[in-house]
C-alpha cells in the first residue's frame, strides 16, 4: 500500500548506514525526531465538505469520504510533507472524483460551468512544486484523480505511436509496450506514481531523456476536455501550419483543462544496456567532458555527474563500505582525491551500437582524464534508481527535511549557477543559525547546455510553522539565484505554486497576459486549477 505520509510503499524501509548519519550530523547538526500525525489525527483537520447532497455526487463516483479528501489534499513538495506530517495542511477538497472516461469527464465539466465548481485534475499526487495544493476559494473545490482512465486505445508498431488514456502509471505503460516489445523509455524519478497525463501537464524528464527525449518530445497529440470544448490535438509527424498547439497543452498543469488521452512516440526495446562509471578529478574536468560527450552525437540514453559533495554523499550513503575503501585508495593513487566527481553515462541499442558508443565515450573521458571503473557502480544506480526517495522518509523520522531544487543553463554558466545556488542555499541557513548540507549533479545534458539538479538536507524546527519558515528563506533565496544567473525557474518540475513568483521575471508580462488570454478562451470561468502556474 502507498504511504499516506511520505514516499512510497509502506512496506519498503530505505535503511540509512551509521556512517552516514554521522555525516550528516557532521554537517547539518544533531537533528530531534518531531512528533509525526496519525492518519485519525490528519482525518479529524478535515472540515465538512460544501458538497454533501450536491447533484454533482452523481457524477464520476464522486466522494466527500473525509479519506479521500485527506489523501488528496496535497502532493510530494517539501511544504505538502510539512501539512501531512505536522498538521498545517489549511485547505482539504469538497469531493474527490473518479471518472472512467472521458464522456464522464465531459459531463463532469459541463456540470462544473453550471454550478460554479472548482476543478483540480489529480494525476499520481506527485508534484513537487504545489500543483495540488487546494485554493483558498468561496466556490467549492472538486480534485479530478484520473488513476481509472489507465487502458492503452491503440498501438501502432508501423508508425511506433501509441495512445493511452491520461491516468495510466509509469509501470502499467511499460507493461503493455514491453509485452509488445516497445518502450516508452520515460523514467522519471516518480515512475512508480506518476502518470502520462501529469508528465504532459508539467513537461517532465526521465533519467534516459538524453535517449528518448523529454515528455515534450514525447507526446505528439491527444485530447484535452476544457470548460469550453474538446481540443484535439492530431498525431502529425511536423507542420509548418503555425505556432505547435501541443505547447500549449505542454505544462498546462491543469490550468486549461482535462487530458484525457495521449498518444506518444515509442521505441524498440533496446537489445542492450549498458551504465558506465568513471571518476574525474575535479569538477572542471568532469564538466568539460560532460560538454564534450553532450556534443558529441553518441546516442546515449543518459549522463549522471555528481559533483563533489554529491559524490562524497553518495559514497557515504553506500552499504559496501569496505570495498569502497579500496575504490578510494586506488583512485587516490590516480591523483583523484577530495575532489572527485562520479560520472555515470548509458548507453543503449543493438549489440553493435552498444559496443562503438562505449567506445567513442571513453575516448572523450579519457581525454579529460577520466579514470573508469566499470560497470558495477552503474548496475547499482539502476538498482536503486527509484529508490532514493524513499530516504525521505528515514530522514525526516530522523529530524532532517531533504529538498531538491533544479534549472538549466546554458554552458558558458553552468559552473557559476551550481555555485550562486549552493552559495545562496549556506548562507541564508547561517543567516538562521543553522548548516544545511548541498550538494548538485547535472544530469539532463543538450549540445547548449544542461539541467542542474541541487539537493539540500536540513534540520527541522520544533513547531510545523517554524520548520515551513526555514524551508521558505532557503528556497527563496536559491530560487532568486537561479533567476539572477538567467537560468530557468524549472528544468522539469513545473510552476505550480512555489515557482509562480519567478516566472514573470523568465517570461515577460506579455507572454503572461498571453497565456491569460489562452486560459479565458477555454476557462472563461476560471475553474481550472486556480492559481498555479499563473495568478
Ligand atoms: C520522488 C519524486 C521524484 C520525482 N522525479 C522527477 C523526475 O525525475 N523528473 C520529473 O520531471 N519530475 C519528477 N518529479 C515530479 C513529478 O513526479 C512530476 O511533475 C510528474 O510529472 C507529476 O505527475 P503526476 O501524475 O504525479 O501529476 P500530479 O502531481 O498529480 O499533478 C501535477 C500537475 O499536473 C496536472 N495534471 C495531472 N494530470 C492531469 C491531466 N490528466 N490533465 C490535466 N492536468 C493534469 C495537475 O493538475 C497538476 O497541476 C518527482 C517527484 C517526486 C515526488
């Protein structure tokens, strides 16, 4: 069963070493475990739903269950944990419905226009940025969970599209294409929650998008159900018939309307796949390398460089201490020492294409003085590549909040934005008197430049107020960072809400008023998500 309370399933306990609590406490402080909310507890903070009786309970198996209400109040954001966890959640739904189809979903509209019903589409409750979060809103509020339109339509090996109802996991995708001997090939960090509806609503990336491409490229038609109408978007393989409509359901993030179905490209499973490990030095040569192989045209599925403090972080988390040891003590007889960087790269295809791409990385690796050490880190990382999340939840039982924060950049800045916000990050924690621990990888690479993705553990204050205080300067000052640095307010989680205040500054007010203008066209209303992504 899904954790009501975190990440994950219950049943999976994510073990930290004693190693690695001491290095945290070493540089973060001695953290005290807070008094966590029972469910009963959670249950009693929901009030009475506006929509007892209403006519619209007929509709989508709608639900005012109070447990419903509770287990879709909120998503994943570090905010949302602080409402679960600590009780400051301020807003619950009226209803939750579970449409099946999007004839249900049309009605479902229709009756939301008549009576003057906030909506908010509810994919796998995995956004990290406030998507879900319910408006302070003198209407009542309806969450939309699309998790029943799970069927795949229509497969086409001929033209590798295939089309799928919008709630659909990342798993139950993978099965029905790996059954046919395709792949979607999107493995967001989130893949075992999130669905195809909410990758298309905020634009995210996988681990392999370097291979498969982001959702963006993706997703190359599908209908969306708007307060206005149905807006079909055809599968064409490119027109030159003016602006691309499907960018405007691309990071929509509920504003615009309903997705009901997607039809995305897909791929043959690859014969092979291969995740390499290599050390460099320092940060300026592992980059550089990075740059080289993103430049490179080599057909890899994916670059993972973790930058110092992240490779320490990681070695530290490790379970094979001992072997580590040896790892160390030999890549210190290389001259790669307190510096080091892990750069992880993966490539996929035919037994053939395997072999020459390998080939062709480790030549630019070695270049930069990159020193290999095989496959073994990489069979780990895909091992437990969905697993690091679940750290979460050991963490903040242990007293820390863990939080990620990303953008990308053109090249010429990646160095010094990685350092603006870790920067931003120490010292607006001293500013309060408290160590926060940072460290960054680049993980998303383009011939321009590359996503950075920095995590940031702190400690949590004794009140939920106290603790949501700490996480706002924290991640204000790196977000005003990332904007002086000209990087973009989200590489792949979206707007939401915690990222709304820095858009303007990206975008410019006309293109807001523009995205307004799009949003009153089929919302005249405004029933749509209120609030996120834009006022
Ligand atoms: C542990 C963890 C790891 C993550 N890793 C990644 C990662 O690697 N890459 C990445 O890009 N993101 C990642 N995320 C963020 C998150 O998973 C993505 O934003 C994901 O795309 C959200 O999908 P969802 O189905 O959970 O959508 P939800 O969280 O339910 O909704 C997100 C937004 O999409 C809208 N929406 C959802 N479904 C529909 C629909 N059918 N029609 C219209 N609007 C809809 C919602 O209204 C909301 O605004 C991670 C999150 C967590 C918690």
């Amino acid at each position: 069963m899904r954790r009501w309370n975190g990440w994950g399933e219950e049943s999976v306990f994510q073990k930290v070493n004693p190693i690695a609590f001491e290095y945290l406490q070493a540089h973060v402080g001695l953290a005290k475990t807070s008094h966590s909310l029972t469910f009963d507890e959670l249950i009693a903070l929901v009030p009475s739903s506006r929509l007892t009786q209403h006519e619209l309970l007929a509709c989508c198996d709608m639900t005012c269950d109070a447990k419903d209400r509770a287990l879709h109040a909120v998503g994943q954001s570090l905010p949302d944990w602080i409402g679960l966890r600590m009780g400051l959640i301020e807003r619950f739904p009226d209803a939750v419905a579970y449409p099946k189809s999007a004839q249900e979903i049309r009605t479902l509209l229709d009756l939301a226009s008549e009576h003057d019903i906030r909506l908010i589409p509810y994919g796998g409750g995995t956004s990290v940025v406030g998507h879900l979060t319910v408006p302070d809103s003198l209407q009542p509020v309806v969450t939309v969970d699309m998790r029943r339109m799970n069927q795949l339509l229509h497969f086409d090996p001929m033209e590798q599209l295939a089309t799928f109802e919008a709630g659909i996991s990342g798993p139950e995708i993978e099965d029905c294409l790996q059954a046919r001997g395709y792949t979607l090939g999107h493995y967001p960090q989130s893949f075992e929650y999130s669905t195809l509806g909410g990758w298309v609503a905020t634009r995210s990336a996988g681990q392999y998008s370097l291979g498969y491409g982001r959702m963006d490229s993706l997703f190359v038609g599908g209908r969306l159900e708007t307060p206005a109408g149905s807006f079909v978007l055809k599968p064409i393989p490119a027109s030159a018939a003016g602006p691309d409509l499907r960018q405007t359901v691309l990071g929509s993030e509920g504003r615009l309307g309903i997705i009901t179905e997607c039809t995305v490209k897909v791929s043959r499973l690859p014969k092979q796949e291969r995740v390499h490990a290599a050390f460099f030095k320092d940060a300026e040569t592992a980059l550089t390398a990075v740059r080289e192989l993103a430049q490179a045209d080599l057909h890899m599925t994916m670059i993972r460089l973790s930058l110092a403090a992240e490779t320490e972080t990681t070695l530290a988390l490790a379970s094979h201490q001992k072997v580590l040891s040896f790892v160390k003590l030999g890549l210190s007889l290389w001259g790669v020492k307190d510096q080091k960087c892990l750069l992880l790269y993966g490539v996929a295809g035919s037994t053939d294409a395997v072999s020459q791409g390998l080939l062709s990385a480790r030549r630019i690796i070695k270049q930069q003085g990159g020193i290999f050490v095989g496959q073994k880190f990489g069979e780990e990382w895909k091992k437990a590549r969905f697993q690091s999340p679940y750290l979460r939840n050991t963490l903040w039982e242990a007293g820390y909040a863990i939080d990620t924060l990303e953008t990308s950049v053109i090249w010429s800045k990646v160095k010094t934005t990685i350092a603006a916000i870790e920067d931003a990050l120490k010292n607006a924690a001293r500013l309060q008197q408290e160590q926060v621990h940072v460290f960054t990888h680049v993980s998303h690479v383009y011939a321009v430049g590359s996503s950075i993705y920095t995590t940031y553990v702190f400690r949590l204050a004794d009140t939920a107020d106290a603790t949501l205080a700490r996480w706002q300067t924290l991640k204000s000052a790196a977000s005003q960072a990332i904007v002086e640095q000209g990087g973009t307010i989200s590489h792949q989680h979206g707007v939401g809400l915690d990222h709304r205040p820095y858009l303007e500054v990206e975008k410019g007010e006309l293109w807001l008023q523009m995205l307004r203008a799009v949003a009153k066209t089929v919302d005249p209303k405004g029933l749509m998500n209120p609030g996120k992504l834009m006022e």
